[in-house]
C-alpha cells in the first residue's frame, strides 16, 4: 500500500492560497473564516450585532443557511430581525418547543435542519436555527459547532459587560439618593422651625375664634405677601397687606363658580393668575376661600404649607359661625316654605345669607315630579344630590307632590334631568322652570309658573323631560291657571314693540294687524276697513314685520300675533276709549 504524503496547509494574505505549489483545503480555509468571525463577535457592541453576524456568516461553516436567530430577553426568546418570514411561524413555534434543548428543525425544500442553543455559564443566551441542502459532513457540523460556541461566548462577553453598565449606573444613583437625602436632612431643622411657628399661630386663630381678620393679618405677617379672604361668592371679607383695590371689583358669578371649580378640582392651594388660593371647606361644603396675591410667584414651600394650615384654621372657625346660624334657622326648607308662600324681602336676604345663599340675584323656581318616585324626604335627598352635581346653587323643599327648587341661575335645559335619571335609574320624570324672578315677593308668581309649566309638559305628547315657561307661548294663556298677568306679559312680548311704537309716534299699527287678521289677511278688505289706499296698507305691514321682528308668513308666529291682538282688543281694551292703544286715553306699553 502506498503511503500518502502529508502536506502542511497554510493560508496567504488576506486569507488567500499560499504561494507556491500547495493550496490550502476548504476546512483550513473555513477554520481560517471562522477565527476572522470570532475576533468580530467578540468586538461587537451588543447582543443583537453579535447574533447578526453569526446568522450572515454561518456559511462560513458550511453549506448552510441561517433561518432564523433568537435572544432571551426577560426570561422569553425575542426573533432576530432578520428571521425569514415564510416559515417564521412554523420555526418559531418549534423553538419554543424546544424548550431550551437543541432539536431538529423541518423547514419545506430543505432537507436538514437544526436549531442550536447559544448557551453561556448562566444559561441559554438565545437559538440559531440552521438549515442545509444536504446532510453535512462531519467536519462541517465540527465547524457549525465551533461558530456556535464562539457566538455563545461572545454572547456571554456581551451579557456581562451590560450587566456591568447597569451596575455602575444603580451605584451611580445610590450616591446620588444619598448626596440628596444628606442636603434634607440639613434642612429639615430649619423647616421644623418654621412648620412650629405656624402651627402655635394658627391655633392661636382657631382658640380665639378670630375669624378672616385674624387669618389674613397671621398669614401675611408670616409670609409678607397681601392675604384675603372672599366669601363664596367673592365678595372681600377681609384684606391684610398692601395693594387692597379701592373699590374692590364686583364679583363676576360665572367666573367665581369656575374659579371655585377649579380649586376643588386640586389638593391643596392652586395658583390662578396672580393669586395662590385654598378652599375654606369644613366638611367638603366651600365657604370661601383664603388667597395670597403673588404677582412675582415668590411662593415656596413654606409658603404652602402656611397657606393650607391658615385655611384649615380658619375653616374651623367659620364652621363654628356657620352652625350658630344652622341652629337659629333649622333647615332651607322653612326659608323656601316662606318664599313661595310670600315674606318680606328684608327677612327674606337675612336668612338666605345665614344659610350660606345668595338672594340678590336673579332666581329661577324649578318643579320636579318623577312618575316613580313620592315627594319624600329622600326623593328631595336625591333632587338635592343631583342639582349640586351639575352646578346648581339653589334653596329646596318639597311638596305632597313635588320637589321646588329655587335656584340663583338658569339651569340648562337637559342637565338636572338627565343627572336625575341617572339618580334614579328612569327617565320618567318632569320639571316645569319658571321665567327669571328679580325680586322676593315675585318669588310666589314664579312658582305658578313653574307648575304652569310642569303642567303643560304632563298633558304634552312628549311629557318627560324639561319645560321653560318663558318657551310656552301660546300655552302660557291656556287653562285656568292663565290671569290677566300672563295675558299682559303675552301680548307684551308680541306687540309690545308695535304698542310703544304706536304710543310715541301717534301710529296705528296694532290696530291695523288687528284688522287685517279679522279680514282674513285680505289686503282689499283691510284697506277699506281701515279707509286707506292698498299700497299705505302694504307700507304699514313692512313696517310692522320691521319693528316687531316677526315673519307674517311663518305659522306659529302668526298665530301668536293674531292672538295677541285678539287678547289686546278684547280683554286688555285696546283700541277703546281708556285702553292701551293710540285711540285710548293710556298710550303706555303693557308690563
């Protein structure tokens, strides 16, 4: 047997064939790949460049193919962004059957295929999943093995040098925390000092029952800032500092009720334009509010905390004021009971200020009857609950058959009753809004209006939901609850332009819409009823759609006006001697 002759392989420049007679085999020559590949994995900068280069190299080991490369990622193996996507489902499936273990792996048009785990000292670092187009050889699967393990080293290399990046940040922030906790505790001696100071002055406030005076002259010796006190609805109560308006501006109803939104929406005192405010709100029930004006926002911390324990004190005090008035007056209800039964308005604004209500403006009176529901004490609870969440300020009592509210705003046209709805789990209800009250002894009348209201909606097609009486029209002077009142406020509202116009300019104009709705809208007729030319009396009906405002040819506002003229000429007397038009002796406007 020949003995065949050993030859000693080595690689060129560049990895290229030597020089000379011999050439290198193809395992030296991937051997040579794979120690190139290696010193790369193991520069790479992170995990993820380390699997891409394994998964474009592999056919340095072989005729293989990287089908897909994995990362464990908290405890889960995250895909490569290079995974192929046609079998992606199926392979990734498979890999996490695998459960850790190297496997076969079967992808279609490829006979042979692996998935090999890239395992370190602290275990699995992810998968490369190989596929080949035939079985390999020996020496071909040694050279796989060998880039799998140097991937996993590398991998291994890579975990550790992150781990200890984030070792050295953790370390990084622990002296910090600890530089920040050395820098509070220095100054907490100072704070406890001030935080002592407060504390002895405002139970000093709240001992001697000093009320706003005393809370605003503390807090703004303590602060330096001007401090002062507004009631609810932002009037001044008291002023300590400089810069006090002279006169303080009148408050604005719609921007206190935001502003009070606002601050109660917050914890703690809340900066609105110059001023830091806190609630005065023993209970939850605001009864003003305590502000600093800090047009320089010089406020800190200690600032606040003055601010919030001033405000507790003096809700302590106001709570005591508060309930001395709750015992002289017992409950809302008495004060309403008297409002639409009629009292003397002085009585009337001295007891609504002792409840905390403000009388002076322009009030509504609501009625609320719900089909399923009695007009008991906790019906009126939940009528209560339900005006409060949708802004309504308003005074309550009940009656067999229904709730009153007497309420210092108009109330939209859906809220309360879509509030209540949801209350009591129905939309059976109805609530009848009477036309704005100006004055205490209006207050009676109003409440008419609103039963008057209440009523029409109950005998409407449509008899749940909301009615304003103010929207009635022509039902305001239908049915027996309609006087001579609601016929002068009717035809006030439809004529009362033409009547003053008639009154200042010696004009005819009710007279001749009269006349022209008792003929029928016939123009020939009309004019000589009236004894006058066709075209004057196409004049005076321009001029009436002018000065009145309203259309001829619309329906409902032409039934509204013929009405109107009939109530003005037959109930009120207009047009006789002593009634209220341009022939009578009274040529004032109706209201």
């Amino acid at each position: 047997m020949t003995r065949s002759r050993t030859h000693h392989v080595y690689s060129g420049p560049e990895g290229g064939p030597a020089p000379g007679p011999y050439a290198p085999s193809p395992v030296d020559h991937a051997l040579h790949q794979l120690e190139s590949l290696s010193r790369a994995l193991f520069e790479a900068s992170n995990e993820g460049e380390i699997l891409r280069l394994a998964m474009h190299h592999v056919a340095a080991a072989g005729p293989y193919r990287a089908e897909a490369g994995y990362l464990e990622v908290d405890g889960h193996l995250a895909p490569s962004p290079g995974n192929g996507r046609p079998h992606a489902a199926a392979v990734d499936r498979r890999v996490r059957e695998l459960e850790g273990q190297d496997g076969p792996v079967t992808v279609p048009g490829t006979p042979w295929g692996r998935a090999l785990g890239l395992r370190g000292l602290e275990g699995l670092h992810g998968y490369l999943v190989v596929t080949s187009p035939a079985r390999p050889t020996w020496a071909q699967q040694a050279l796989l093995t060998t880039l799998v393990r140097h991937t996993a080293a590398a991998l291994s290399v890579a975990f550790a040098r992150r781990r200890g990046r984030e070792d050295a940040r953790e370390l990084c922030q622990v002296r910090e925390e600890r530089t920040a906790l050395q820098q509070q505790l220095i100054s907490v001696a100072a704070e406890l000092g001030y935080q002592r100071a407060v504390h002895a002055l405002m139970a000093d406030i709240a001992a001697s029952g000093g009320g706003a005076e005393a809370a605003t002259r503390a807090l703004h010796e303590l602060t330096g800032l001007p401090a002062l006190v507004e009631d609810r609805f932002g009037r001044l109560t008291s002023w300590s500092g400089p810069g006090r308006p002279e006169p303080y501006p009148e408050p604005d109803p719609v921007r206190q009720n935001d502003m009070l939104r606002t601050a109660a929406r917050e914890f703690g005192p809340v900066r609105i334009r110059d001023r830091l405010i806190a609630l005065v709100r023993p209970h939850g029930e605001i009864l003003g509010m305590l502000a600093l004006v800090d047009a320089s926002d010089e406020a800190d911390e200690h600032t606040v905390f003055a601010l919030e324990h001033a405000a507790a004190a003096l809700a302590l005090a106001l709570a005591h004021l508060r309930s001395l008035a709750e015992v002289e007056l017992r409950l809302h209800r008495e004060l309403v009971d008297d409002l639409l039964a009629g009292t003397d308005a002085a009585s009337a604004y001295a007891r609504s200020e002792a409840v905390g209500h403000d009388l002076h403006r322009s009030h509504y009176v609501l009625v609320v009857e719900w089909s399923n529901r009695p007009a008991d004490d906790a019906f009126a609870q939940t009528v209560g609950r339900a005006a409060s969440a949708v802004g309504m300020r308003s005074l309550l009592t009940q009656r067999s058959d229904h709730i009153v509210l007497v309420a210092d705003d108009r109330p939209h046209a859906r809220a309360l009753h879509e509030a209540l709805a949801r209350e009591t789990g129905t939309r059976s209800g109805t609530i009848g809004v009477s036309a704005p009250s100006d004055s205490v002894p209006d207050i009676p009348h109003r409440y008419r209006e609103a039963q008057r209201a209440l009523e029409v909606r109950l005998n409407s097609r449509e008899r749940y939901g909301t009615t304003f009486f103010d929207e009635l029209g022509l039902y305001r002077i239908l049915g027996p609850g309609a006087g001579r009142r609601e016929l002068e406020t009717f035809v006030h509202e439809w004529l009362g332009r033409l009547i003053d116009y008639d009154s200042r300019h010696h004009a005819a104009m009710v007279e001749t819409l009269s006349r022209y709705f008792d003929c029928g809208g016939n123009y020939d007729e009309t004019a000589a009823s009236l004894a006058i030319h066709r075209s004057t009396l196409r004049y005076r009906l321009q001029r009436i759609r002018e000065i009145s405002g309203n259309d001829l040819s619309n329906v409902e506002d032409r039934l509204n006006l013929q009405v109107a003229t009939r109530v003005w000429k037959i109930v009120l007397g207009g047009g006789e001697p002593g009634g209220p038009g341009p022939q009578g002796r009274s040529a004032a406007p109706l209201g």
